[in-house]
C-alpha cells in the first residue's frame, strides 16, 4: 500500500431497546459469546484499493469484505441512451470463503439485493450516460454477509465520491427458537434460524432502502426487530462516518 | 415496460389520489380472481389463476429423492419460475431471467421459512417416506404465460391451488433393509395423500405511488411505482416473509403500516382464494365422476 | 412394440387415419397484438404474436419487407419427466427456425416494410406433434393479430410403423423410432410449404404417407376457418352488428 492507511477504528455498538424486557432465557450463551442485542465489533477502511477510485474494507467478526467501486464511466454495453446513470453491482465469492468450496450459485440474488440496496441512496442523475461499478468480494463468510457487505460499499461509493443523499447501514436479526432475537447473528445461528430480517437504511433521512423477512413472525416480534435493527443501522453509520471524517483529516494533513 | 405519455401518468396518479383507479376499482381491491386446477395432467398438482389480464400456471411434481445429510428428517422442495415470452416480448431468450430469478427467491423466501424451517408454508418434514433415506422432492414450476402486473401475488396464489391439488402417491417400504442400504419401495397406484395447505400463506404486493399504496397493481400502475412491499402472510396472520422491491427508500413507519394493511387484507384474499380453489377442485372432481 | 392391434386400433384407440381431438381457442394473452391455444390430443401449445411494430435491431431492418422472428419454448412441467433444460437448445432453435421459415412463406411481408412481427410459441404439455400444433397456433394467433397472409397455413404429421400409415403421431409412436413426415400445407393454394421427415421409409410409401399427412392438414384447415369464423361472429354480435 503506497498511501498512508487511515486510521484503523474497531468498535463494538448495541442498539438500546425502547422496551426494556426481561430476558426469558438467560442459560443461552451466544457462540462468540455476545450479548443478545451486541454487534460484533466493526473495523472499517477506506481506500484499500488503490487501482479502484474509491474502495473499502469491512471486517465484522469473521466476515471481511472488500469492495471497489469503479467510474463514472462509459457503459461498456453498448445500451440505449439514459438520462440518468446506471449503478451495476456484482458480489463474489472467494474460493475459501466458506468452509465448503464453491458458493457461485447465491451471488447472482446477493448482487441484485445490493443493487436494491443501493440504487435508492445514490444521485444517480449527477452522471448522466455512465455506469458506476461496485464490485464486492467476500473474503471470508462468517454470517450476516450482505448487510456487511451494503454498508462497506456505500462506504466505498462515498470513498469514490459518488453523490449519495446518505451513507447506507445494513444490519440482520435472527429470531431463534423460543423467540429470542438476536442481532448481527453469525454463521452457526444463520444456520438454525427460525427467520430472519434484513434490514438496510439511511439514517440521517429516516428512509428503508432494502428489507427481506424470511420465516413466521408475529407483528410485535416483528415491531421489535425493525426497531433494533433501525436503532443499530444509526449506531453503524456513526461508525462509518467517523471513518470517513477520519480518513479525509488525515488527507489534509498531508 | 408500458410507454406511458404524460397525460395518462396524471391521469392514474390523480385517480389513485381519489380512490377510483383506471378500471374503477379502489385502492385497496383486487381484480376478479379465477382459478382452475388440474390443468396439467402429468403432474401431480397443477393450477391456472388468472387475475385480470395476469395469468400464470403452477405444476407440482413429486418425485423419489433422498434427504441431504443436513436435514435427514426433511424433503426438498425447489421453485422455479419461468417468464414465457409470449407474455411480454421483451421476455425473449435470457430477458426474463433476470425478473424469474427475482421471483423464484421471493417465492422461496415467503414459502419455505427460515433455515431452521420454522413458519415453512409446507411441512418438509410430511415429504418424508423413511428417514435419512427416502423422501419426497417437491419441484415447483410456475410459468407466466400473460403479464399484468402484480405476477408474485398471483404466483403465490397458482402454487396455493396447485398444492391444493397436489395427490402424492402412498409410498409402502416392501423390505426393511438394515443399516445404510436402501430400502425397496412401493409406488402405490390407486391411495394418494392429499397435501395440507392450510399452513401455505398469500402473498400481498402493495405498490407506492405518490403518498398512497395499492393492491394488486396493473402494468401501468406498477410502471408508476417508486416501490413496492410484498408482504406474505398465513392464516394466523403471522408475517411469512417480505420482499422490497424498487429502489426507493421508504419511512420505517409507512413500512409499519403496510404491513399491518397487509394482515388485514390477507383475511379477505385467503378466504377468496379458498372457496375458488374448492369451487374448482370441486368442478375437477364431477368430471373425474 | 405392436402399435396396431389385430382389430386395426392403435395405442390410444385411434383409428391409423384419426387425427386426436383438436381444440382451439382464440385470444388467450390479453396484452398480445394476436394469440391463441391449439390443442391436438394431450398436447398443448400457446402462441402470441406481437407487432407489425417498429424494428427493435436496427441491423436487421429491411426496406422491403417485414422481419418476422419466431422463439419456441417448452415449459419445465411439459414433459413426463421433469427436466429444466437451458433456454435456446439446439432443438428448441431448429423448430424455432422451421416455424419461422413456414409463416414468412405465408406472410404477405412486402405489405410491412421496416416493421417486424415477433412469434412466440410456448409448448404447456408435449405430447407429440409439437411442431405442427405450433404452427397451428401460430398461424391463429397471426389472423387473430390481423396480419396479412396468402393463406392459412396448418400442418399435421404422419409416420409409417407395423406397416401401416399412421395419421398424428403421439408421444409413444412418435419416439418409436419410425419415420415421421411433417407436413406443412396451404390448402387454397394447394402447395407444400414445409416437408420433413426422419427416419428411413421405402420410396413407393413416401406419396403415400405425405399424402395422408396432407388429408390431415386439410381437416384442421377446415377446423381452423370454423374457429376463426365463430369468433369473427363473437365480435361482430359484440359489436351489436
């Protein structure tokens, strides 16, 4: 790395329940050993790519993700003329990602989720007949990737400079058996969820960007997830945003 | 998509403003619903359902496969949704791809529940014949055959009918075979098994355009649409699953009260639906007779 | 495999010079400039047509008469085992080609310069015969779209199997491994727009079995104009005329 590396920021936030309730079963112990409404702690960086105009790093526990965003620049299909510009996103795999090999058949939903996560945020009107590219690759998958995976590429959308109304935080909650949410889940507890919630935003507008609900839920349950996930989608932007104003402080010093 | 001049955007705009749409419907009401079961012969459970100008077929087939080592005590069931370019021109060769991979998973996330398989429309653990070796794969093909807008809910309500209809053969295990080899089975010809339904929820597509939200949009309202929410709710008027489609960010507290619009309005689709599926498996049977 | 009994019947009960049950129905995609379902037997199609409209690729424009393109498709649940086959597979473009070819032949193209007309053909169940069930459909949905043809252009097929001519091959005869002649036929006009056959078959039974697949595209001929003149008298008691 030929630049000077941002500062590095590790944080650990928990979005604080407007309901305080009693915890109906304290004897279940997370596998990382977090608190039911704790996040793993989250690293940003931008500018990890330096062939890339904007980029960033994303570590959340055990999932690292890199993204890079490309452009404006001239569509390189040959498409019919558009008056405002085109945002393409693609997400990828790596061969080691996962414990098992070979995880090519999801990343065509994750790219197009992105795109659906994206697109509302971003002026896509201040860069007429051009595309920007997001290309995001997991590193390694340790759960809960695509919301790591949003909110590391609207970071790198803002690195690269690209007009956006507000950064985009995604976060997940999974509802375990006896009704326990717990949020930012990994791996293990993805894989014995009873549902799930995604939930993707822009804090500072108040607006939902991309939501996907899998499994039953009853509308408390459901009132409650939303709620924490939108709660900790602004603690996460605070991070992000921090990194941002750190990286670009640390450029005017230059 | 539909070209729309200026004039007829205000036009659809203003009637949504003021509760009568273009083809003098309210905002919150459905176009009529037909639906016909058994339509394919060859499958196990097939449905047409047409809304309005919107017509999809849904095929069940039922076939011998063996349980993954994850979940031995589960069936599979996979959906696939095609897009016919009879319906739409634009649908031609790879051009519906990108719209029938969008729908598959938005069926597969409202129908089969979370990882664990809790909330699952259809009960994985009734396609299994003896565990951890035989069970039942379920594979879903739904075909869009004429497109007018609002094509999930209308898919949802196909694969609804179509396992309504759905006669799974009664297996008989002939030989109890010991330890890792696979037992002998028997297909039986004449008992089937009648798949409960009960438990398979009705997906609800509300359409945003401007402040207010509507149901079961045509193309040109759909064209119209900054986003849409569908929303896939059971009997119980439990959330199965939600889909946003659409770019545009929505107000945490419109998406609230969408939902709690979509649990209300599932009572009045579902017990719709289920007297037209029983109409037609009804009408289904005389012929048989 | 006997395909014909003592008795003269074939699998299905037919007779060898019966043609399966036909059935059509006019204007089954309500957004499409033209559509129709045919139904010969267990098998099932649904054509579309859509335009004359403006010429989507440019390249492929011509100043003197109409492009017509043509996609066939066949649906997952259409077969009796369930396989998902990838779009655009060899055999699904070859019959996209011959139905193509067979309905330029009819369609008064040089009326429509610089326009073109796309046909779609969708295949529900398959039970044999799914070419010329397609151009039948195709050829409804064209006159139900209002496109200028010469004639209305039907086919029908016909095989050769325990040595007798067979009229409208099903599934079972069909993948007998016999011949097969399909025949695509203008009946005003009395010309053969489409001929195929597969297989091998002796020379002095070729007429006669081409023959019989002709009687057969002259009967649905026949059924074609029926339908097409009820529906013309459905639109016109429409219209209070």
């Amino acid at each position: 790395m030929t630049s000077k590396p941002s500062p590095a920021i590790t944080t650990t936030y928990s979005p604080t329940p407007s309901s305080k309730k009693t915890r109906p079963d304290v004897d279940w112990v997370r596998p990382d050993s977090r608190g039911f409404h704790q996040c793993r702690p989250a690293f940003f960086r931008t500018a990890a790519v330096n062939a890339a105009a904007g980029s960033a790093y994303a570590e959340f526990g055990n999932t690292k993700v890199i993204v890079s965003v490309f452009g404006p620049r001239e569509s390189k299909k040959a498409m019919m003329y558009s008056d405002v510009g085109r945002l393409n996103c693609n997400v990828s795999y790596t061969k080691f990602a996962t414990p098992v090999r070979n995880q090519e058949a999801d990343c065509k939903e994750l790219s197009l989720m992105l795109h659906k996560a994206l697109e509302g945020a971003i002026l896509l009107e201040t860069f007429p007949k051009t595309t920007v590219d997001v290309f995001a690759l997991v590193l390694e998958s340790g759960g809960t990737d695509l919301p790591v995976v949003v909110s590391c590429a609207s970071l790198a959308l803002a690195d690269a400079g690209i007009m956006m109304y507000d950064l985009v935080a995604g976060v997940s909650v999974a509802s375990l058996s006896k009704k326990n949410l717990v949020i930012d889940p990994v791996q293990e507890e993805e894989s014995s969820q009873d549902g799930s919630l995604m939930l993707t935003c822009m804090p500072s507008r108040y607006k939902v960007t991309q939501l996907t609900i899998t499994g039953e839920w009853s509308s408390a349950n459901l009132n409650e997830a939303m709620e924490l996930c939108l709660d900790a989608c602004s603690k996460l932007a605070k991070i992000m945003r921090s990194c941002l104003k750190d990286a670009a402080s640390l450029a005017a010093q230059e | 998509m539909v070209g729309l001049s200026l004039g007829e955007k205000h036009f659809i705009k203003g009637g949504i403003d003021q509760n009568i749409r273009s083809d003098g419907r309210k905002r919150d009401s459905y176009r009529p619903i037909f639906v016909e079961t058994g339509v394919i012969p060859q499958a196990n459970g097939s449905a047409r359902v047409r809304m309005g100008a919107t017509e999809v077929i849904a095929s069940v087939k039922a076939e011998l496969g063996r349980p993954s080592a994850l979940h031995p005590d589960k069936g599979k069931v996979a959906i696939f949704v095609d897009c016919s370019a009879v319906a739409e021109p634009t649908f031609e060769g790879r051009g519906g791809e990108e719209l029938s991979a969008e729908l598959s998973v938005a069926l597969e996330r409202c129908l089969l529940g979370g990882t664990s398989g809790a909330g699952a429309g259809i009960d994985l653990t009734s396609l299994i014949v003896a565990e951890g070796k035989i069970c039942w794969d379920l594979y879903i093909d739904s075909l869009v055959i004429s497109s007018d807008g609002n094509l999930l809910d209308a898919l949802a309500a196909a694969i609804k009918a179509a396992l309504a209809n759905t006669a799974i053969p009664k297996v008989n295990i002939s030989a109890a075979a010991s330890g890792d080899e696979q037992p002998e089975v028997d297909i039986s010809d004449e008992e089937f098994l009648q798949f409960d339904t009960s438990a398979v929820p009705v997906i609800i597509t509300l359409t945003q355009v401007g402040r207010h939200y509507i149901v079961d949009a045509t193309s040109e309202e759909e064209s119209h649409m900054s986003s849409a929410v569908s929303i896939s709710v059971n009997r119980k008027g439990h959330i199965c699953g939600l889909t946003k489609r659409g770019g545009e960010g929505l107000d945490p507290s419109v998406v609230s009260d969408m939902i709690s619009v979509a649990q209300h309005l599932s009572e009045l689709l579902m017990s719709r639906l289920d007297s037209e599926i029983s109409a037609a498996e009804a009408e289904g049977g005389d012929e048989e007779l | 495999m006997e395909f014909v009994n003592p008795e003269g019947l074939r699998l299905d009960g037919r007779r060898p010079m019966e043609m399966r049950q036909l059935r059509a129905e006019i204007g089954a995609v309500a957004r499409a400039d033209g559509s129709a379902v045919f139904e010969m037997g267990n098998t099932k199609v649904i054509a579309a047509v859509y335009g004359p409209r403006e010429v989507q690729n440019k390249s492929q424009l011509s100043n003197d008469q109409a492009l017509v393109r043509c996609e066939y498709t066949m649906a997952n649940f259409s077969t009796g085992d369930r396989k998902r086959k990838p779009k655009g597979d060899r055999r699904s473009t070859e019959i996209s080609l011959v139905i193509r070819q067979t309905m330029e032949a009819c369609i008064l193209t040089h009326l429509m310069p610089r326009s073109q007309i796309d046909i779609y053909v969708q295949v529900l169940q398959a039970d044999g015969g799914t070419r010329s069930a397609c151009i039948n459909a195709a050829t409804l949905a064209l006159a139900d779209a209002g496109i200028p043809m010469r004639d209305l252009v039907t086919s029908c097929s016909a095989g050769y199997l325990n040595s007798t001519p067979l009229l409208d091959l099903n599934y079972l005869e069909d993948s007998a491994g016999g011949p097969d002649v399909t025949v695509g036929f203008l009946p005003k006009l009395d010309k053969v727009t489409l001929l195929q056959m597969d297989a091998k078959l002796p020379v002095d039974i070729v007429e006669n079995v081409m023959q019989l697949a002709i009687e057969g595209c002259k009967a649905i001929a026949t059924y074609i104009r029926e339908v097409l003149l009820e529906n013309t008298k459905q639109l016109e008691y429409r219209r209070g005329l």
